[in-house]
C-alpha cells in the first residue's frame, strides 16, 4: 500500500546509516572521483548531478529501496492518470495539468481537466495582454499601473506568478 512506517527495513536501514552520513564531511566524499561520477546522471538532454549531496551511491540505493518500499512510481502514475490523490480533500492534485499540452488527456470524473486548465491560462494571457497595452483600463479610464492583491487562503504562489509576469514584461 505504499505506507512507511519506522518498522520498515528500507527506512531502518536508512536510519541506522545516518550516524555514520552525519560524521562525515562533505568534503571527503568529493575527493572520490568515482563517487563523482557515479552520481551524475544524464537523460533527454537532462543532467542531474547529486555528488554535492552528503550521500553515497550506497544512500542512494538505499533511498530506491525505500522509494520502491513506499510505490513512489504507482502514486506518479495515479498522479498523472488524474487520480484523486490528495485524500484529506478528496480530490486530484492538478498542478501536472498546469503543464500538460493541451492536446494531452487527464480526465478527473469524465471531464479532460486539461483543457479547462488551457482555457483559464488563455484567458490570464488575454487579460494581461490588455492590462500591458493599455486597453483595459481602471474606473478612472486611466491605464492600470499598480496591482494589489488580496488572497482568500491557499497558496499565493498563482497570484505571485501572474503579478511578477506582468511586472517584468510592463518595462
């Protein structure tokens, strides 16, 4: 079922290494050369490089057991098929939505969330679009050059977006 619990191996036995992680310096385990390069690795034009880490390739076999132990890839895939994931809300988590294309597919109860997600992203290109030429203007008739925002709860970070893309580009 994916649960970790402390009695699992893969857990304990990442518990039982940290001591040893913890007392040592960064610094030793960079002037491994091997280590170096075992932790590299290069995908799709991709390079991910974790040697700077505090960990070894030992860690980090370690760590995909545990991985493995709690069905990280099963929750990726529900994630993606648009599986209702996030179990105190009861809901899906639609942020991969956000950057799926917009012929991609993931329904949530029957309805292709995705494009939904493409219509309110247009409609924010169109509305900043407007607010950056001029056209849409305050109650004065003046063009808007200031933006306030006022949050309800949740996550700013939307809002923060769009704020900072319209300041950027308003130059």
């Amino acid at each position: 079922n994916g649960l970790i619990t402390m009695a699992s191996a893969a857990l304990q036995s990442l518990v039982e290494a940290a001591p040893a992680m913890r007392a040592t310096h960064l610094r030793e385990l960079l002037k491994d050369e091997k280590r170096c390069d075992a932790m590299m690795v290069e995908a799709e034009g991709i390079c991910l490089d974790y040697c700077r880490q505090k960990v070894t390739q030992e860690t980090m076999s370690k760590l995909f057991d545990l991985a493995k132990v709690a069905d990280v890839e099963g929750k990726k895939k529900r994630l993606f098929a648009g599986e209702k994931i996030n179990e105190t809300e009861g809901r899906a988590v639609l942020h991969v939505a956000l950057r799926a294309p917009k012929e991609e597919t993931i329904n949530v109860d029957g309805k292709n969330v995705v494009l939904e997600v493409h219509s309110v992203l247009d409609a924010i290109k169109a509305f900043s679009d407007k607010v950056r030429s001029g056209s849409f203007v305050g109650h004065t008739g003046k063009k808007l050059t200031d933006v306030l925002c006022i949050g309800i709860g949740g996550s700013y970070l939307g809002v923060e977006f769009v704020y900072e893309a319209l300041s950027i580009l308003s130059q």
